[in-house]
C-alpha cells in the first residue's frame, strides 16, 4: 500500500489515500474525507512504484 496526498478536486483540501500497488492499473470512485463528494481515482503502477494518478469529479 502507498499512501498519496493531492487535492480534493471539489472543495481543493489536501487529503491522503492509500493505494494498492499490487494491481498494476486501477480505476474506482472514494469518498472525499473533507467533503464526502466522490471523486473518481484512476492510478497506474510499474513494478510497484506509482507512475500516474489522476483524480476527478463526477458530472451529476
């Protein structure tokens, strides 16, 4: 697991969350800790070592 800070793309508060990097290529929606929005994750490894994060909001 590796841990990444960024930017709530809603309310733009630093938050953490912990990625699982024994999946090379991941896509899902969590939470906002700040907020509670959801923001969609989509995160990329290369031999366990995080290569691309990216994070959304969701069009409602």
């Amino acid at each position: 697991m590796v841990e990444h800070y960024f930017n709530c793309p809603y309310c733009w508060e630093p938050i953490s969350m912990l990625l699982d990097s024994s999946v090379s290529k991941q896509t899902y929606i969590e939470d906002c800790e700040v907020c509670c929005n959801p923001i969609q994750v989509s995160v990329a490894f290369l031999n366990m070592e995080l290569i691309d994060f990216q994070s959304n909001s969701i069009e409602q």
